[in-house]
C-alpha cells in the first residue's frame, strides 16, 4: 500500500480528505485487510493506517474552524481507537488475531455487505449533490445498521457468536468515520448531510441484534433444511451403495462358490481318473503276473509231465529188452 501524504497547501478541498483516509478503507474493501491475520502483517499494513490517520488530523487543523475539527473527531474517534489498539500489542490486538482468520473465511461475504454499503453511500450523496430537496434524516444511520447486520450475520454464521460479536463492536466503531467522509463536504447540521451519531441508540442495538438473531434463525432452519435433505440424499446414497455393495458381494460369493465348486469338481474327477488309472495300472500289472506264473506253472507241469512220460518210456523199453 501506498504511504499517502497531504501535501501541504491553501486547497481544503474534499479530494484531499478522501486521499488521507484512502488507506482507511481496507476496513470495508478488504482489499488488503482481509489478508491481515498475523503480527507480522500488521507491522506492514499499520504504517500507512497510522500515516492516513496523521494526514486527516493535520487536514482537520489546517482546513476546520475549531467547531467543525471538533465534530469530526468525535465521529472519527473510534477509527482511531481501533486502529491504535490494532496496531499495538495489547489485549485488543491478541482478541483481533484470534478472530481474524475465521474472518478471513467469510471474506467474501464481507465483501459484498461492504460493497453495498459503499454503493448506497455513494448514491445517496450523488443525489444530494444534484437536489436541492433534503433526504429523510437518519439515512446514513439505516446504512450503517444495514452494513452491520449484514457484516454480524455472515460472521456469526459461519464464526460464532463470540467472533460476531467482536466484529459488531469492531465495525461499529469505523462504519461512522467511513460515513463522515461522504458527508464532511456540506456544513454542520445541513439537512443534506445530518448529523451521525458515533454509536447505535440502545433500542437500535437491541433492533439489530433481533433483526440479526432472526435472520440468522432463518438461515439456520434453510441451512437445517438443506442439511436434514443433503443428510436425507446422503442416506439414500448410502442405502443404494450398501444396496449395490451387497448385490456385488452375493455376486462375487455366488462366483467364488461356482469357481469352488468347479475346482473341486475338477478336482474330484482328476482323482478319479488318477484312481482309474492307477487301477487299471495295478489290475494290468496283476493280471499280467497271474498270466506270466500261470504260463510258468503250465511250462512246469507240462515239463514236468513230459519229464515223466520219458522216464516212464524209457523203463518201459528196458522192461522188454531184458
């Protein structure tokens, strides 16, 4: 960021004001405070913040009768509050880098709570600058309760209440100084520009928070909704899953026990054939031997009858001779 300086001279003029609170800004343009979550990046950022908040008062000093500088501190007080307690170490700045970076997560939505803010503002001073007529009073104020609102409710949405409430104080105390540089060109007390209390009213608070509160109950119950429903799709999701896991297991079980039942069976009838075989091999090889003693007991006897017939022939013949 910049270090802007006014550069000294007669010309008051309201670009000169906006230029000294230029650096001001990342408190709702979150073009770089947004970012701001450690020490380390407040010591970059706080330089420009605290020479922004140095330009304004030597602007007030130079260019408003006492009266005016009087007014505007006032309202500009709690910019300069916050950011002093930001800058330095304390309490304040330990609460600040707690909460920042769930902050950091509702960046966005923060973002376009500021961007409709600073839009409205800006349309609401066009016109004064082109009518003559004046504007209901307390425009600025329902602005700014807009701004918080909406600001409170993204946080404590997605933060807690504790970080919401962190940010409706800390919002609170930066949303009038940021108003009063729309309004500081027309006099004090002009009915174009009226008078913007520092703080909410009591009964404004209490308002806020209840429109807050209910908003956000109704977020809730949308969000309970959704969730009960994406819980609801999520079950169904599941059932069908479980469902097919189910159907695929019984698949796969129903295969296993075929491919079970086919290598058991292909088991089985390899045994069986090995069995047969071996059956066959036993009952040939037994056969052959019962055939081979048999010729063997036949070549015996047949030996032996022959053996006999020769010795009994022979006796015979030698009966006669003698």
């Amino acid at each position: 960021m910049a270090v802007w300086l006014l550069v000294l001279s007669d010309d008051c003029g309201q670009e000169h004001l906006t230029k000294c609170a230029q650096p001001l800004r990342v408190f709702t343009d979150n073009s770089e405070f947004g970012l701001v979550s450690t020490v380390e990046e407040l010591v970059q950022i706080c330089p420009d913040l605290n020479q922004g908040l140095h330009c304004i008062d030597r602007y007030t000093r130079r260019c408003m009768t006492e009266q005016q500088r009087f007014h505007f501190n006032h309202l500009y007080n709690g910019t300069n509050i916050v950011i002093h307690e930001i800058c330095r170490e304390g309490p304040y700045q330990t609460e600040f880098l707690r909460h920042a970076p769930c902050m950091q997560e509702v960046r966005t939505d923060y973002e376009e709570c500021a961007k409709s803010y600073q839009q409205k503002i800006q349309k609401m001073t066009e016109l004064r600058n082109t009518s003559d007529s004046a504007t209901s009073n307390g425009g600025e104020a329902k602005l700014r309760t807009e701004y918080l609102r909406c600001s409170q409710t993204a946080v404590l949405m997605k933060c807690g209440e504790e970080s919401a409430k962190f940010t409706e104080n800390f919002l609170d105390r930066v949303a009038s100084s940021l108003l009063q540089i729309h309004c500081d060109k027309y006099p004090q007390g002009s009915e174009k520009c009226a008078e913007i209390p520092n703080r909410a009213t009591r009964d404004e608070r209490e308002r806020v928070k209840k429109e807050t509160r209910d908003e956000i109950d109704r977020e809730m119950r949308n969000k309970g909704h959704e969730r009960q429903k994406e819980r609801d799709n999520i079950d169904t999701r599941e059932k069908k899953e479980k469902e097919r896991r189910e159907r695929k297991g019984k698949k796969e079980t129903q295969e296993k026990e075929r491919d079970d039942r086919g290598r058991k069976n292909r088991k089985v009838k390899k045994e069986t054939q090995e069995k047969d075989r071996n059956d066959r091999g036993r009952k040939n090889r037994k056969g052959k031997k019962e055939t081979q003693e048999k010729e063997r007991d036949d070549r015996g006897r047949k030996n032996r009858k022959g053996k006999k017939e020769t010795q009994e022939k022979e006796r015979d013949d030698r009966g006669r001779k003698t």
